[in-house]
C-alpha cells in the first residue's frame, strides 16, 4: 500500500521548487493533490507532468494564499471533486530579498507577512471545519533555518518565526479534533527562490560550507520530510519541528567544540 493512498491534500505554492517535489511526490504516493499556487503558467506544467506519470492525480487550483476569500474557493473546490481533505500543506512563501528593517516600509512588511504568516493562518482556519467533519487531519507548514538562526533582522525572518509559533498553537487547539499541525525547518534549498546561490559559485561554495554534509539541499529533501508529517507514520506527531538542513544549524556549535 502507498504512503498516501486515498488521502486528498492541497499543497500552495506547487508551481516550482518545494512545493512541486511535494505534489510529485505526493501522487506518486497514493494522493489526489489539489496543486495551488498564484503563478498558474508554471503551476500547470507541474500538474500536466503529475497527471502524465501518475493519470488523474492532481488538479490545479490558482490560489492567493493571502486572500481569505480565494482559500474559501480553493477548499470548496477541492470538496466538490474529492468529498474531503486530508492533508493540507502551507508551503507558499516569498523572500524579503535581503532587504533589512530599514529598508522595509509597512506596505512591504503587510505584503510579506500577508504571504508567509497570514496566508499558512488563513489556510488553517479554511480547512479545519472539513478535517473536523472528517474526524482527522494533517497540517504541515513550511518555516525556515531564518526563523531560528541569528541571520539579517527583516521581515523574512519574523513571519517564518510566526509560521513556528503557529504550529504550536494550532497542534494545541486542533489536537482534540484528531488533527495534527506540524512544521517543517529547511535549510538552503536549490529552488526558484534561492536561484542567486546557485547561478554564482562564490555564494554556493559559502552556503555548501556552512553545512556539516557539505552541500546544499534538493526539492526531494524536503518534499520527503513533508511526506513522513502529512502521513499515517507520524500519527502520534504533533506540534513538533523537523529540521532539514544538512547540519547547518549546529555546524558552528560543533567546530567550536572542536
């Protein structure tokens, strides 16, 4: 039986990088994926080549993960094909592109946190009446190593903060519906978003040394991780944090000790 037969999840963000590994993934583990993302040119690719290995396993949703009346939609649609959701993943995110607090104004620091906080609550508070129904549930929201690594002070990495503390809240409140709220931690992944690390080798080759394997991340690193917490293998997992990051975040602490 596969990881994921008969489970209906909705994954953001699907267009490119993460979140179209995790939708990959996903179908070719057993589950029909309502593929959602506000970039739909590159979004439908993703699902043509899911549907063409995997016939009738994903269906594109455009989804604005910052607007409350889109997620609404996007949930109704996903009921109306499928009858129920199983699993939603918050993976949609933008980056502050290394712009710090003083460069920030209020209508960037809204834009972001509307994305990356807001949007992973909003997606919470649209498919908990339906897991509920169902007597089950699994969230998994994606964060970053910004969120608890000492890095550049902007906006980027507070709302990923949020997305932490959100888990915990959520797991809590959600726990006695039998829905689980997880977090997944990446590291430095090779994705659309992190395009400059590759494309210059200056910065791959820093990025690569600051972690203990001694490279950076891939989609599938991550997608898997997400794989274990959307599951029936992580049933007694909640609140928790994943950490997938080649050692990055404990690298200093060792060669210190050293």
């Amino acid at each position: 039986m596969k990881r994921l037969e008969n489970k209906i999840a909705i994954i953001t963000g699907a267009a490119m990088g993460q979140g179209a590994a995790e939708a990959y993934l996903f179908a070719k583990e057993g589950a029909k994926v309502v593929a959602a993302d506000v970039v739909t040119d590159e979004l439908e690719k993703t699902v043509a080549k899911i549907n063409e290995d995997f016939p009738g396993s994903a269906m594109a949703a455009r989804l604005d993960v910052s607007s409350e009346k889109n997620w609404q939609e996007v949930v109704a649609k996903t009921v109306a094909a499928y009858g129920t959701i199983d699993i939603l993943v918050n993976n949609a995110g933008v980056g502050s592109k290394g712009i710090n607090y003083d460069k920030t104004d209020k209508d960037a620091f809204d834009k972001i946190m509307g994305i990356n906080a807001w949007g992973p609550f909003a997606g919470i508070k649209a498919v908990a009446p339906v897991m509920k129904a169902a007597g089950h549930g699994s969230i998994v929201n994606v964060s970053s190593l910004a969120a608890v690594l000492g890095v550049e002070f902007n906006a980027y990495s507070l709302t990923k903060g949020a997305v932490i503390s959100l888990t915990r809240a959520a797991s809590v409140d959600l726990g006695k519906d039998n829905i689980r709220v997880n977090t997944i931690i990446p590291g430095t992944i090779a994705t659309p978003m992190t395009k400059i690390i590759c494309d210059y080798p200056n910065v791959l080759k820093s990025c690569e040394e600051k972690t203990s394997l001694g490279h950076i991340g891939e989609p599938n690193d991550i997608a898997y991780g997400v794989l274990y917490l959307a599951s029936d293998e992580s049933k007694y997992v909640t609140g928790a944090d994943l950490t997938i990051d080649g050692g990055e975040r404990y690298k200093d602490v060792l060669e210190l000790e050293l």
